[in-house]
C-alpha cells in the first residue's frame, strides 16, 4: 500500500485495522506476556492523548521542551517514594526496560575506568538485557548457578563470585522467567563491602510490588529497594505494571553521582551541544506523557487497586495448579503453597501433568509439566482458545515451562482461564509430547553457530516445519503450531538456539 500513489485517510485506517486481525489481543487479559492490561479504558484513553499530543516533543533539549522535563521530574519522583530512595536519589526515564538494565551496567563500567576487562555477577535467571549489556559494551558476565529450589539466587555463591574485576551485581524483584524475588539484602552487602554498584531490575516487578500484601505477606517476601543498604540502582518499567503505553521504563540511582557515568555529552563538533541522559539523541515525549498521564489518573491507591487484583488472580491460578489452600492454610508451607510445591519434583498438582515451580512473589507464574505433556504443546492449545501463553525453553538442567503474567484485566477471568487450561491440558496429554528425531538432536548438539550457511539454515528452519511465505511474499511462513518450533528448538544448545532465532525473525 505504500507506494508513489498518495491513499485516503479511510484508506489508511482501514488498512492498519487488517493489518492488526492477526495481532494479539492487546487489551481484554487474555495475553498473558508481552502486553498489560489495567482493564480501565478511560485512562488508556487519556494516556492515548497524551501519546499523540506529546508525540512531537523531544527530550534530547529540555531547554527547548521544559514539559518533558517536568513530567520526568514528576514520574521520578513518584518512583522514589515507592523505592524508598533517599532525598538525593536521581533517576532517568528510558524507552524500556532493557534500556535501563543497559544504562545501568554503562553506569558501573564508565565509574570504574581503572578496570581493564569488567565483569557482571548475576544469577542464571538474570534477564536477557544484562546478557545484551555485556555484549554492546565489553564486559564478561559471570553467570551463577540459582538454587534449584527455590530458584532464587544463592547469597552465598554470589558472594563468593566477586572478584576485583566485578563492577556490579544485579539480581531481580522478581525474575521474569520464574516469578520470584532474588534475596537482595544479603547479596547487596557482600557487594557495598567490596565497593561494587548493587542493580536490583525490578522492571516487571517495581509498580507492584510496593502496593501488595498486609504485612503478614510482606514479611515472606524479600526486601529489594532502597531501604536494603547497598543496593545502589532500581530499574522498573511503566509500560508494563504501570500501565502506560508502550515505551517507557526508568532508572533510578540512589545518587546523582552513581548517576553521571551513564550520561554522555560531546561539544567536540561543529553542530549544537550533545547531552544524552539514554541511549537515544532525539526521544519523543509522547511516551513519557503516556506515562505521567497514567500515573497522575490512577495515583497511588489506583496502582494499590490494580496491584491487588493482579495478585489475587495470580494466587487464584497457582492454588488450581498446585492442588493447594494457598495463603492463608495452615497446611502450606512458608513459601503458600506447601512445602513440596516450590521445587522441581515432588509437588502434588491440582491440574493433573501440571507444577507450578515456585510461589509467586508477585505476579508471574511458572508452570511445568510432567512427562505426560510439554508446555510447547499446552501453549498451542490455550491459542485455539483464545488465550496466549509464553514457552519457555530448558536451561541449566531445569525444566521446560509455561510462563504467565497476570494483568489486573485477567483477575476476574481467572475461571474462564482455569478451564481453558484444564482442557488445553487435556488435549496435550491426550497428544502427548512433540518428539524429535534422536538423530537430529545429536546432529545439533555439534552444530557450530558460527560455521552456519544459508543452506545448512535453511534445511534447519525446514525441518522445524518452517518455509517461505505461501503467498509469494519474501518472508517466512510461521504454522498454525509451535510446538515442534519449540521442541526442536529445546535439544539445541543454546549458541545454536540464538542463531536459529536470529535467523527466523531475519526472514520474518
């Protein structure tokens, strides 16, 4: 449609409402990953305002456009009443979460020059940004084993991976990948004692986490922001629990001089002074408008109100899961879901072929399944049904799983969910698990990533059920199911995972 030819505007919105059929749903709760949903659709409608009236502006010179550099004041400082952060605590807003996991690792490097080859300490369940950081900007990343039960990260082995190499630790309020709180206090300390910066990335947690829980709940749940000493930067993201559009996301340090390293600025040119507070020159204030919209419309109790219905659905899915009580049972176990329920073998399931792998610490939930079944599968048929769930592929001898976020918009479908579920888990019993060909998967197991062809590529890509477009475009034919996607993809290590991802979204 874009062409040489000029089209109408009737023409224009018409085409961009087919171009969005086969989209996920973006509102209504049923996509459980990527998007976030408050089920409120004033305030999507006043931050969509504020998006298009914002649109124009930009951050690079707040000079020129003294609004966007009010409403980030603003945001910010709502951010550091809920993080606890001192009175001279300073923040940043970005474009996303990775971003502000990026500006933080940049932050720590460029604050300790005298390090020739830096080094990152995580645990495994780190999100994928911190393994982008070390990558785009020269540091190893020292990646350590997280406790196969409660799947936090283990204080002491962090501890003993410090070096005097290491210029920051990260851990995660809570982890994208199983939904739990990493023990920062512990893992802070060890860190201030040496001088090394302590990230808590609580992008996918930070807009809830302050507003759950009496104080019964809280005291089962780690502490993780400024109030923990030594925790030196938070990143959160207000695209996801804060419910604004996409993207906007911010980091705060708890220092304005723990901040400076991530600045950079040159006059060393002919044209107009340069200073970057991000990653991005030229940033829109569309988004952050979207957020400050947002913020200012639902305020604190709002969030609180969102932050409990979030929770309480995410609780309602994991008693179903697991067969128990939850909290509130004397039967359960200090983590509300009984003692064999938060490891990876022995728990009892409610769903028969489904464990949740450990309680919630906020609201994520990840589910895996027994040898009746694969989650790969699973997810097929919850997309028959109209519901959206994320695969989530074996790492480190762990298990395969289905990962679940929780809008406050699907709290009150929880039921509705629940039984498309049990039926979804039900077909893929009665189907059984995606098998690969033994021989294939030892004939991956020594393939080289980087001695990779177009041919070799494209014969892999064929074997996963994938081919060009049917209509005769230039792109990639995506099947109905997945599931053999994921499953081959699964007995892959994962160098040669990563290539062949890299080369189905090149050819999408």
């Amino acid at each position: 449609m874009i062409g040489d030819a000029a089209h109408t505007a009737v023409d224009v919105r018409a085409r961009l409402a087919a171009l969005r059929e086969h989209d996920l749903p973006t509102h209504g709760g049923r996509t459980l990953a990527y998007v976030y949903d408050s089920g409120r659709p004033q305030v999507d409608a006043v931050a969509s305002e504020a998006l298009a009236a914002f649109g124009g502006t930009n951050g690079l010179d707040p000079s020129a456009f003294p609004s966007v550099a009010q409403m980030e004041r603003d945001v910010l400082a709502f951010a550091a009443r809920l993080f606890d952060a001192p009175d001279d605590a300073a923040g940043t807003v970005t474009s996303g979460g990775t971003e502000s996991c990026l500006l933080a690792v940049l932050a720590a490097r460029d604050a300790r020059a005298d390090v020739t080859r830096p080094q990152i300490v995580a645990p495994t369940s780190v999100h994928a940004a911190f393994h982008k950081a070390a990558h785009l900007f020269g540091l190893d990343l020292v990646l350590v084993d997280v406790d196969m039960v409660t799947l936090r990260a283990d204080p002491d082995a962090m501890a003993a991976a410090l070096t005097d190499r290491t210029v920051l630790v990260v851990v995660s309020a809570p982890s994208y990948a199983h939904g739990v709180i990493d023990p920062v206090g512990p893992i802070a300390a060890a860190a201030a004692a040496r001088g090394i910066r302590c990230h808590v990335d609580a992008c996918i947690g930070g807009w809830v986490l302050p507003f759950l829980g009496d104080e019964g709940e809280r005291s089962g749940r780690p502490e993780w922001t400024f109030a923990v000493p030594g925790v030196t930067s938070i990143s959160a993201d207000l695209h996801k629990y804060g419910y604004a559009p996409k993207g906007v996301s911010l980091l705060v340090h708890r220092s304005m001089s723990l901040r400076h390293t991530h600045y950079w600025a040159t006059a060393d040119w002919p044209g107009y002074g340069v200073v970057n507070s991000t990653l991005q020159s030229t940033k829109s204030g569309g988004p952050l408008a979207a957020a400050w919209a947002t913020c200012a419309m639902l305020g604190a109790d709002g969030y609180a109100d969102l932050a409990r219905q979030a929770r309480a659905g995410t609780l309602a899915i994991a008693r179903a899961i697991s067969g128990n009580d939850g909290p509130g049972s004397d039967a359960r176990g200090s983590d509300g879901l009984g003692s064999d329920a938060r490891g990876t073998a022995g728990s009892r399931s409610g769903i028969p072929g489904l464990r949740v792998l450990a309680h919630p610490d906020s609201t994520l939930v990840a589910v895996a399944t027994d040898d009746s079944c694969d989650p790969y599968t699973i997810c097929d048929e919850l997309l028959v049904r109209r519901w959206y769930a994320q695969p989530q592929l074996p790492f480190r001898g762990g298990p395969a799983s289905l990962h679940l976020t929780i809008s406050a918009a699907t709290a009150p479908q929880v039921p509705a969910f629940l039984e498309a579920l049990g039926d979804a888990v039900a077909a893929a019993r009665a189907a059984g698990p995606v098998a690969v060909d033994p021989a294939l998967a030892r004939l991956l197991a020594g393939v080289d990533p980087a001695a990779l062809d177009e041919a070799t590529v494209a014969l892999l890509l064929a074997a996963a059920g994938l081919g060009p477009d049917p209509s005769g475009g230039a792109g990639l034919a995506l099947p109905a199911r997945m599931a053999p996607i994921h499953a081959l993809l699964a007995v892959c290590p994962p160098p040669l995972r990563a290539a062949l991802l890299v080369a189905v979204v090149e050819r999408l």
